[in-house]
C-alpha cells in the first residue's frame, strides 16, 4: 500500500508579495511554507503509515526550490519524494496542474489498494479543484473535506464535514481524499535522527522528458499555453488605515466617538 501525498509550496502571505509583468505570482523572489491544509494531508497519511506500515510518498509540481520542502516532509516521516519540475509546466491553472499530476502519479503507478491525499485547497489561489481534478483524471472515486479516516482492506470510512454536520462514507480503494486541517492539525515534528536521515531517502525529479510519453501529456494542455483560465491582474490588497481608540470612561468615549463621526460628517 503506499499513500501519495499532493502538497504545495506557497507564498508566505505575511511577508509582501511580489507579481511578474504577466500578472503572476513571482515565487523565486518570495518567503515560502508549505501549504497548511497539505499538511493536514500529510498528518492523516503519517498516522495511516503508524497504523498499516504503508509507504508514504509527498509529490509536488513547482521550481527546483521546492526540494527543501520535500526535505522537511522526508525529515517528518515520509518514505520518498517527488518533484515535478520542468520549464514546460510553468504558468500552469488548476486544469494544466492536475493534469501533469495525475500524469506523473500514473508513471510511478497506483495500484488497488492505494491513496492519494490532497488538502482542500491552497491559500494562494482557494480554488480547492486540483485535488478533485486529479482524481477525475486518474477515473478514480474522492471524498472531500475529510477529518477522520480508518481503512480496513481495500475500503475507507471516512467522516466528510458539512457547515452543519458530518457524512459518515465508505468508499473503495484507489481513491483521492481531501483533507481540512482543522482535524489533522500536524502532532510531529521534524526529529534529529529525521532531518539527518532525510537527504538518504530517494527524491525522484520528473520533468517534461520523463512525463512526455504519459497519455495526459499533451503540449496544448500543460503549461500557460495548456491553460483554459489564466490570471487577469493579481495585486497586493492596500494596508488598512490605523485604527483609533477612544479611552476613559463609556460616556466620554461615546462622546469622543460621536464627535469624531460628526467631524467626518458620518452622522
């Protein structure tokens, strides 16, 4: 059994963002972190691989940098990585995206009894459809916004969050979850033995050579090119003004608000 983790290397939204004349995002020159809703993903198929001794393997799409993330996740507990890395998938949308994924987990192969994990989505883009697509891509059933999971055999039960609820699956392996990080929030860290052990686990690079033979590799469906949606502007928001606080006692506060709001001709 051996369980795929996707993750994402995004900006780190605290710092400033920088944009590209093309509109798009320029990670080269930003602060990154893993994608908080991947390693909710990660947690689950880390406590899965407790439970089954199952092989863990964290899979991503991005520049060459995206290996020391793949490093952490290895120094985590993860089996193996793989990066998927080539000048071809640039400028890819979610449609592009999930296409070369579900292409690259097809070459290293899926079999009966095993997973793939994805978060439920990103923070840079919120989209939560590459998971959902990569499943689709590979005709194999998914289950979003998971927070618990048990298998037994080739069958999953896994409790889906609803705004009011829960749905209480069972769905058939191979098959794609999503998970939501409010119950998967990440127990582990990376140990001693983990960060020094992580550079003697395999990480596979797969670039457009590697994939180009894979069916759902396609020139016109990759890339910027390959991309049915693209990016009309992306800009950072402006700073909120200072806010002001009125003190003393309620009465005088209230006065001083009323006042100020009368200034501004608010009331």
């Amino acid at each position: 059994m051996r369980i795929y983790v996707c993750v994402k290397q995004v900006p780190d939204t605290s710092g400033k963002v920088a944009i590209n004349p093309d509109g798009t995002l320029n990670r080269a020159s930003m602060a990154t972190i893993t994608n908080p809703d991947d390693m909710g993903a990660m947690e689950q198929a880390l406590r899965l691989k407790d439970i089954t001794g199952c092989r863990v393997t964290a899979i991503t799409m991005g520049p060459p940098q995206a290996e020391k993330m793949l490093r952490e996740l290895l120094a985590m507990g993860a089996d193996d990585a793989v990066l998927i890395s080539s000048r071809e998938f640039s400028g890819s949308d979610t449609f592009a995206t999930s296409q070369i994924i579900a292409a690259a987990i097809s070459h290293l192969g899926i079999s009966k009894e095993d997973i793939i994990f994805c978060g439920r989505q990103a923070i840079d883009g919120d989209t939560a459809q590459v998971g959902p697509q990569i499943a689709e891509k590979l005709n194999i059933p998914q289950v979003t916004y998971v927070s618990e999971i048990s298998k037994k055999d080739n069958e999953l039960v896994v409790k889906r969050m609803l705004e009011d609820g829960y749905m209480i699956i069972q769905v058939q392996t191979p098959c794609l979850i999503t998970c939501i990080k409010e119950k998967n929030s990440p127990t582990r860290y990376m140990t001693i033995d983990g960060i020094m052990n992580c550079y003697k686990k395999p990480l596979t690079i797969l670039d457009f050579q590697a994939l180009k033979d894979e069916p759902l590799i396609e020139v016109d469906t990759i890339g910027l090119k390959g991309s049915p949606t693209n990016i009309f502007k992306s800009f950072t928001p402006p700073q909120k003004g200072v806010g002001m606080m009125f003190e003393g006692a309620s009465r005088e506060a209230i006065a001083d608000l009323v006042a100020r709001l009368q200034e501004k001709h608010v009331i």
